[in-house]
C-alpha cells in the first residue's frame, strides 16, 4: 500500500506557435499542484503480475498572467478531476537482456469531478472523460543503475459545454513518454536524468470539424535527486522545455513524496 503526494510548479514564459515560433504578447502562466495518491498492489496474481488499483486527486491553483488573447488575466484556483484505475498489473520478477525487470500496465481513467465553470475562461476541472492507460518499466542495468520509461496513450472524450461560443470541444489523441536514469550513490541517495515528451496525433475539434495546425508538442529535460529510508521515499526533479509547439512553454519543478505500509 502507498500514500504519496506529489507538489508540482509549472510556469510559462511564452507560448508558441504551430512552428515553434513566440507568440507576441507579455505571457506569463504559472500552475501550482498539489497531488494526493493512494495505491495498493495485492497479493492477487494476473497474467503472471500483481493485480492493484489506485486513486490521485490533484488541487490546483492557476495563475495567468498576459496581454495576449490566448490566458485571461483571472485565475482560478480549487480541486481538480479524480484520477482512477480499477485495474494495474505490476510484474516484479521478470528479467530483460538479463537483468532484473521490473514493469506494469495500468488502465487510467480521468473523470470531470473537478470545479468547472464555463463562464470562466480558466479552470482547473476538464469537465471530460479522458482514457491515460499506460506501460511503464525499470531496468536494473548493473547493481547502481536503472533506466526506467512510462509510456501513455491518452484519449478523451467532448466537452459538451466548453467556454466560448462553441456547442462542443474535443482534444485531439496524443501519446506522451516519461523516462529516467539514475544512479546509486550510497543505500539512501540516487542522482539522475529524466524528462517527457508528448506529441498530439490528432487534430482537435471544435463542433465537431478538426481544426488546423492544432496539434500540441513538448520535449523536456533535466536533473533529479531521490532519497529513500526504509519505507519513506522523496524526489525533486526539475524540467527545462524545449520543441515545444502550440501551447506555453517554460520550466516545470517537481517535489514528491511517499509512505510505503507493508
């Protein structure tokens, strides 16, 4: 059983364009998260792994700042939608060119439980189902390091009343990676590199016609730092973005923690 939370800082500087380019405009928007999860792996086996499930609900406060049509200058602040998966598999005991593999497929659910308003033009709740089912892995390439992936594919469904002057919206379909390698310094500390990349497959639509050049893109990288004592864990990693297309683009810093109960 794990109780963990995470605190997330997101700030953008500018916001670009279908080719990567700057946007005019003073743009600021700055994003705090605070993350709260809840997972249990049991003793049930499936397909070979352990059957789990788990629950995160994120709290979120918004902050844009700009003279430029695309972020409104009101904020918004308040709980955001409840993630869920009924059904995650988690294999600790197989091996990959060799060596230890750990690995796990989770089938993510995101529903529009969050504050929503479509009078606001900024909110923290989606009012959409979104599907974020993903596979994830650690390699265990020598006894100090690992490589470690999550790889998403995210789907989601209409908004059936989004702000604007529109009947319905849809996000396009994307896929986005994690990935990470770390290395062991002592029993407690590891050093590392991670970062993320998201590439959006499909267009969006706005009632229900596909709209051009609105496919959103985003590459990220940087250093990271864990600790671990016994069943207590912490992280802070940090992200500079760059490649990044049709949305704002800036730094992001990471701060998590948790509590394994055996």
């Amino acid at each position: 059983t794990l109780l963990q939370a995470f605190g997330t800082y997101i700030s953008g500087d500018r916001f670009n364009d279908k080719q990567g380019d700057a946007l005019p405009g003073d743009i600021n928007i700055d994003v705090s998260v605070f993350l709260g999860q809840y997972a249990r792996v049991t003793k049930h086996r499936i397909l070979g792994g352990y059957y789990g499930f788990e629950a995160l609900l994120p709290v979120l406060d918004i902050d844009p700042d700009s003279n430029f049509p695309p972020l409104p200058n009101k904020g918004e602040n308040g709980v955001g939608d409840l993630i869920v998966s009924p059904f995650l598999v988690q294999w600790v005991d197989s091996s990959l060119f060799g060596r230890p593999y750990y690995h796990r497929l989770n089938m993510v659910f995101v529903l529009p439980t969050g504050d929503y308003d479509s009078d606001n033009e900024v909110n923290v709740g989606s009012n959409l189902y979104s599907f974020n089912p993903y596979y994830a892995g650690t390699l265990f390439i020598n006894p100090r390091t690992t490589a470690s992936f999550r790889l998403h594919y995210l789907w989601s469904a209409e908004n059936d009343d989004p702000v604007g002057p529109f009947m319905d919206t849809q996000p396009g379909t994307a896929t986005h990676l994690n990935f990470a390698t770390a290395y062991k310094l002592s029993e407690k500390w590891r050093v590392g590199i991670g970062g993320y990349y998201l590439k959006q497959l499909t267009k969006d639509r706005i009632n229900g016609s596909r709209q051009k050049d609105s496919q959103e893109q985003v590459f990220a990288v940087g250093p990271g730092l864990f600790f671990q004592d016994k069943n207590i864990h912490c992280s802070l990693n940090t992200y500079v973005e760059s490649g990044v297309e049709n949305r704002a683009e800036g730094y992001r810093l990471v701060g998590r923690c948790g509590l394994v109960l055996m």
